[in-house]
C-alpha cells in the first residue's frame, strides 16, 4: 500500500527560528499533499492543501507566509514553520494522495511532527 | 451545527466485547468514507475505507455507511486490549485536490483485559 514519512517526528525549537517539516511519498507519486494540524485532545484541521508544481491552497485563518509550502517534486513537500512562536506548538501531520488512485487507499498520513516552541 | 460529528467518548468495554463507533455528518456531497485508528503522539492509520453506501467487512472490523440516514459506523468484534486508541471519522466530496478529508473529533476506546 501506499506508504508516506514524515520527518522529523520531534522538533524543539527556540522562539522566532523556523522549522522545516518534510513529507514523502515513498512508493508513489503524490500529486496532492494535504497539511493537518492537531492540538491536544482536538480532531485533525486541514491546514492547506499543495499540489506539485503551483502554489497551496490555505484554508481560511491559516497564515500563508507563515505556513510557508513547497511541493517541488511528486514525492516530496515540506512545511516550513516561519518565526516560530510557543501558540504554534502542536502536532502536524501530512496526508498524500496519488490523485485518482486515492480510492484504492483511502488517503494514507505521515506518522506526524511534534512541534515545540519554547 | 459541524459538518461532521462524533461522540468523543471515552468508552471501555472488556476484552471480547463487540464495539460500535458512530459518526454523523450534515452535508450530502460527502461520497467517501474512513475509519483512522490514531495512538497516541502518531499519525493516524487507516483501517476502513468505503464508497458511498454499504458494508465493508475487513476481519474483524466493520464499516456501514447509511448516506440516506447520513450516518456511519465501525463496528469491532471480538475487541482487544491491543484496540485501544482514538477512532476518527473522516469523509470527502472528491479525490485528487478536492479530496481534503473532514474529520470527526474522535473516540477514546479503551479495552481492558
């Protein structure tokens, strides 16, 4: 089946520095990527979605230069997490989709990123 | 009202126990439904999959989906100690880039032996 990673599964981070979070489809190729982020006891929230070769797609109160996206190849897109604060603490997580062939697989995620800001 | 809701539990029930998760959703164009298992401090796994309505039946695990009733559920049988995590909802209208999944908020289960 299909199979993503996510890296790196910890970060710590010092308030204000960046933190870059990669996703990877390792045996397809990924058109569509989807960014999720997850806060104690609360449900996945879509924060953008990315497509290979043009820009992402932000859901509403998601701040895009914030959030900064980047879905260069069909294996691989990255979330970078700008001047870091501690309220963007949380967990994130990716979802790839190889396009119409998600049906065979539902949508599969990455194991997730814990982002701590302090 | 949300677009998609669950009861967020927490539910226990023994080891060997039969388990039904439910989820409701308010909008029509949903057409694809899942089932994630999601441990804790992981990313979530997905253990059911279904196309509009029916059943889907995978070992021990069943998946009903009512678009009439617009309703869903997972039903474990034969439940194990090894079972015990959160069970999210999640459904979509599309696939491709319409496909961002809407999740429900997830039910605690816990089995005990």
């Amino acid at each position: 089946g299909a199979v993503v990673s996510q890296h790196p599964s910890r970060v710590i981070c010092k308030s204000g520095t960046s933190v870059k979070i990669e996703c990877r489809s390792l045996d397809f190729q990924a058109t569509t990527m989807f960014w999720y982020r997850q806060f104690p006891k609360q449900s996945l929230m879509l924060m953008a979605t990315s497509n290979e070769g043009s820009k992402a797609t932000y859901e509403q109160g998601v701040e895009k230069d914030k959030f900064l996206i980047n879905h260069a190849s069909l294996t691989l897109s990255t979330l970078t997490v700008t001047s870091a604060h501690p309220e963007d603490s949380s967990f994130y997580i990716c979802s790839a989709s190889p396009g119409d062939l998600a049906l065979n697989y539902g949508y599969t995620f990455g194991s997730g990123t814990r982002l701590t800001v302090v | 009202q949300k677009e998609v809701e669950q009861d967020p539990g927490p539910l226990s029930v023994p080891e060997g126990a039969i388990v039904s998760l439910n989820c409701t959703y308010s909008n029509s164009a949903f057409q694809y439904f899942m089932w994630y298992r999601q441990y804790s401090r992981k990313g979530p796994e997905l253990l059911m999959y279904t196309y509009s309505s029916g059943n889907k039946e995978d070992g021990r695990f069943t998946a009903q989906v009512d678009k009439s009733s617009k309703y869903i559920s997972l039903f474990i049988r034969d439940s194990q100690p090894s079972d015990s995590a959160t069970y999210l909802c999640a459904m979509t209208r599309g696939r491709g880039s319409q496909g961002n999944l809407i999740f429900g908020k997830g039910t605690k289960l816990s089995v005990k032996p």
